[in-house]
C-alpha cells in the first residue's frame, strides 16, 4: 500500500508535513511526468517574463531613440535592422512568437498537469475503495453511507490540491527571485516600494487564513451530513409516504440543505473580505510605484522602456506574492479532505488474511465449531460456547427466537466477524490460518437482507459465478423455484432489476438470491430464513430442493419457522446464546423442550391463520 511505504519515512509527529508526504506519494508512478509539466511551466514562465520587451525596446529604441543599455535589449535589437520601421515591424514578429509560444506551452501544460492529477485521483480513490472491501461490518454499519461516498468521490481530490500548492509556491519563488533580480539594476528604491507590500500580504493570509481553514473543515463536514440524509431519507421514501412523514422529513431537509448552504456563503464572504485587502494592498502599491517612478522619468533617471518593464513585472510580482501569501490556506483546504481519507486508510480491517495464510481448493469438507463464543465490540454477548460437527453432505438447521444469534453465527462461518473464543474449522485447520478468498469459495451465502443488483436477472443470479452458462443460469433458477416468475418478466432473464429489487415482491428477491448461492456449486450452502417471504407452496419447493442436495453439499439452516427446518438432519436449538437442544425433528419433539415449545407456538400460529 502506497500510504503504508510514506508512513515508514515521514513520522506522523508532524500531522501536516506527514499528510502532505502521503499525498505526494500518490504522484510517485508520475515523476517523469511531472519533470516534463515542471520543465514546460519554466518555459511558459521565461515566455511570459520575456513579453513585456519588445514594446520597451520600442519605446526606447524606435520612438524615441536612444542607446540600448542593458543586454536584453540588445538581444531583442541584435538580429534587427537599422531602419526603424524594419525594427518595429521585427519587434512586432518577436511579441507575437513570444506570445504564441507562451499560450501553446500553458494549453499544453494544463493538459499534462490535468492528466497527472486525475492519475493520483484514481490511485487514491482504488485503494480507499478497496480498503472499504477490506473492512469489517462493524465500520460500515456504524457510519452514514452518504459519508462514506463523499470521502469516495469528492475529499479523494484532496492530494492534487496538495501538489498543485507545492508546485504553485515552487514557481512563485522562482518567479519572484527572477523579477526581483530584474529590477533592482533598474532603480532600487521603487523595488523596495513594490516589496513594501509583503508585510500586509502576510498579515492578510495570517487574519484569514485561520478562519477560512477552519470554515473549509465544517462545510466539508456539512456537505457530507446533508449527503447522508440525502441517501437516507430517498431509501426510506415509502416508509415516508407509508406513515405520512413527508412534511417533517422535508423540514429535515430543509434544514441540513440550509446548514450546507450557510457554510459555504460564510467561506464565500471570507474569501472576499480577503480579496477586498489583497486587493487594497495592491492598490496601494502600484499608486505607489507609478507616482514616484513617473517622477523619475520627467527626471530623465528612468526611461519610458524601464518604466513599462517596472510596471509589467510588478503585475507579474504580485501574482507569486500573493501565491505564497495564501498559499498556508489552499494547502489546509486540500490537506482536510485528504485527512478525512487518510482517517478511513489508518483504520485495519479486524478481519484480514494472517501471514503465511494457507491456499485450500475448493473441495467437501468437514465444517467444525469448537467452543465458539462472539461478543460485539459494544459488549453485547451473542454466543456462548458453540459446539458443533458438521460433517460434508449434512443438512443442519439451527432455530430459535429472533435475537438469540442465529444470524450472528452465519456471519462467522465466512469471516465476517472473528470468534471472541473458541475455533471454526474446515477439515481440522482453524479457518483463520485459510486464506480469506479460498475460504469464502467454500461458503455460498444467501442471507435475509440478500443485496439485488441494477442489473438484469441472469447477471444477478451469476453475481458469484460470473462465467456461468445460460443454460446453468436458468437450472439455478429452477432449483430456487424462482424460474415461474422469472419467466412471467417482461424481457425474462434480460429483464433489468431496480436498486434493491424494489421491482420485485420479497419472496422473489429472496428466491433470485437462492438460486445466486446455488449456482456457486460451493461445498457449503448457507441460508439465513430462506422462507421468511415465502408462501406454503414455494416452502414446500425449496424443501424438496434443499432434499435433494443431501448428501451433495453442506446445507446449514436458519429459520424461525419449524417448517423449514423440520426435514434437517440435524436440528441445533439456540436460547440465550448456547445451544441447548439437539436431535431430529422427531428427536427433539419427544424431549418437550424448547423445540417442542417453538414447534407448537408454530402449528398454533398457522391454525388461527386458518
């Protein structure tokens, strides 16, 4: 990882100088790059220095003729002839090559320069983007999506911001050194009054600087609260409307709209109180260089050439002063967005490969759970000493209430979560030694919350086998009991899905993510209240199919409901995180214990339905 190599050789002691490092690591595949855009920038710099020339050389030479006296003169006069018209006419060719020159070099540079910053935008953004694959559940849950995707998409702009300061400031020096160094031969006293405005710059950036950086962080901070609401309040839109709640939810969004809006206006109004005294400082400055450098040329002690020079160059002097006055602030602006990246970078994934971790092929094996206990990070004790073996072909159900960490331990068998204590293992190696995608080809998954992509129903249903046939495609289908409706769609398989399946009833997106987990043919098939959204008749279908799988692959059951479960081989009952009854459907009846509780509750239910 990029970040981790900048950690190793710039010490965090020191936030802003270790951030700016990490940005600039980003550039690092760019350095030839980056030689070229400097070396067109200093050709663009030394054109544009060079421009304010022939026109004094003019003034000086041609209309009011006198002896050249300084070697850039006689350069742009060497190559001319005597007459004057001649001259005038070559230091017109000379103007507009100089000018030319210059627009091609800036046209091509800001190209180079837009390709090597959006190169460094796409690196950072691939790996936050899959740091966030990388991390746990608990990262995701405990944070608005709308944060996360603005990280995503907007503060990943930060690390170009950071090298165009650094550039900006490098040139600006440049620039300046030069201009001072041309002008000071030239009178220097008017070069101490044009330099006399760096003291009220500085003070300028110092007074607004601070709050403008402060202001940047909390419309950053903004702009990412109204984005979760946003994405919030859009996905629960038929809740809303279901339960009447438009008005207050817009109020809401009316609210976090206004705060977003209302920072903004406050950087806005920052920035021009800003450019108001950056503006007045100049102002002042140039009044300053033009009464008195007027004075020096009725004096005959400065020439109209030299006058027009000192005027130009200071225009071009200020624009670096200014650039490195405020360059504090536009440096903080990049480095907040990149620091709210790198606070997502910094975190580790709880659940990662260990090293040396084994390859194991996909293949029958013997799934084991050894006095397994998980506690989330909360507190909240969920399982307790789980015992079980499950041996290749075994179809095991696990019931019980809702709350009593039947989802919970699904979530372990993949690595979605890490056991507190205790060991899973496949054919005797703990699961943790297994590296994490061998592992996860092992596990098909089909859970309650199953995710439906906007895509059409086949690349759904092949989501985890993308090279699957049509033919294979459809078989999956069947097997899950989803092939009748599919069918009944407008385009049938081509048919495209909505985010979320919101197109689709409950029972059908649960059906599609069924026949997802089928198709995978992994040894181990998970499937977390298969049945919840089904009807009696499509129940009794996937019971028939998980039958036919016995013996074939590992199918493990969640379910509150006995019916779905009842035709398991083994049936493991879960109360106050343990394991407290196990046996056959029959076994457990006969022992009229909690099953036999759970298992009259449910033909109670179903006879007052009736």
């Amino acid at each position: 990882m990029i970040h981790r190599i900048t950690r190793t050789l710039f010490s965090p002691e020191r936030p802003d100088a270790f951030a700016t490092f990490r940005c600039l690591s980003y550039f690092s595949e760019d350095r030839v790059r980056i030689a070229r855009l400097l070396s067109l920038m200093g050709l663009s710099m030394l054109a544009g220095i060079l421009q304010a020339w022939p026109l004094a050389v003019l003034v000086d030479s041609v209309v009011a003729p006198a002896a050249p006296h300084g070697w850039i003169q006689r350069i742009f006069t060497a190559w001319l002839p005597q007459s004057g018209a001649a001259q005038t006419f070559g230091l017109g060719a000379a103007a507009l090559f100089l000018g030319l020159t210059q627009q091609l070099l800036f046209m091509r540079q800001k190209i180079l320069q837009a390709r090597i910053n959006y190169a460094a935008v796409l690196r950072m953004r691939e790996e936050l983007f899959r740091w966030l694959q990388a991390m746990h559940l608990d990262f995701h849950c405990s944070r608005p999506l709308g944060d996360t995707v603005f990280r995503l998409t907007t503060d990943t702009f930060g690390c170009q911001a950071v090298l165009g300061v650094l550039i900006a400031v490098a040139f600006a020096t440049v620039r300046l050194i030069v201009l001072v160094a041309l002008l000071l031969p030239r009178s220097l006293v008017l070069s101490a009054i044009a330099l006399l405005v760096v003291p009220p710059l500085v003070w300028a950036n110092f007074r607004f600087g601070r709050t403008l950086q402060r202001r940047t962080a909390d419309a950053k901070q903004a702009d990412s609260a109204f984005l979760s609401f946003a994405h919030r309040a859009l996905t629960a839109i038929g809740l809303t409307q279901a339960y009447g709640r438009e008005d207050e939810e817009y109020g809401r969004f009316g609210s976090a709209a206004k705060t977003c809006v209302g920072s903004w206006l406050g950087i806005h109004k920052e920035e021009a109180g800003y450019g108001l005294a950056v503006g007045i400082i100049l102002a002042g400055g140039g009044a300053l260089i033009l009464g008195y450098g007027g004075y020096l040329v009725q004096q005959q002690r400065l020439t109209p050439g030299d006058l027009m020079i000192f005027m130009t160059y200071l225009g071009m002097m200020y624009d670096p002063l200014c650039q490195l006055t405020g360059a504090q602030f536009h440096l903080q602006s990049g480095l907040s967005s990149a620091k709210r990246v790198f606070e997502v970078l910094d975190q580790s994934p709880r659940v990662c490969d260990v090293a040396r971790a084994k390859h194991l092929p996909v293949g029958p094996r013997r799934l084991t759970l050894e006095q397994v206990s998980f506690q989330y990070p909360a507190g909240t004790t969920v399982l307790k000493e789980i015992s079980v073996d499950i041996p290749h072909g075994t179809v095991i159900g696990f019931v019980g209430a809702s709350g009593v960490g039947k989802s919970t331990l699904l979530n372990l068998l993949p690595r979605f979560y890490d056991p507190s204590a205790g060991r899973i293992l496949l054919d005797g190696q703990d699961i943790r030694s297994i590296r994490l995608k061998d592992l996860r080809k092992h596990i098909a998954l089909a859970l309650q919350d199953s995710a439906i992509l906007p895509a059409d129903v086949s690349e759904n249903i092949a989501y985890g086998r993308p090279l699957a046939n049509e033919k294979e495609i459809r078989s999956a289908a069947a097997l899950a009991g989803a092939a009748e409706f599919i069918e009944r769609l407008p385009d049938g398989y081509r048919t495209k899905l909505s985010e979320g399946g919101v197109n689709l009833s409950g029972g059908q997106r649960q059906r599609i993510a069924i026949a997802r987990a089928l198709l995978t043919q992994a040894p181990i098939l998970v499937l977390d209240e298969p049945t919840s959204a089904q009807d009696a008749h499509h129940e009794a279908e996937l019971r028939r199919t998980l039958g036919g799988l016995r013996g074939k692959y590992t199918v493990i059951l969640v379910s509150h409901r006995i019916n779905t479960i009842k035709d398991c081989d083994v049936i493991c009952v879960l109360a106050e995180g343990r394991i407290q009854e196990t046996g056959t459907h029959q076994e457990l009846l006969r022992t009229k214990g909690i099953y036999a509780a759970l298992a009259d509750a449910s033909q109670a239910g179903v006879s007052n339905a009736a």
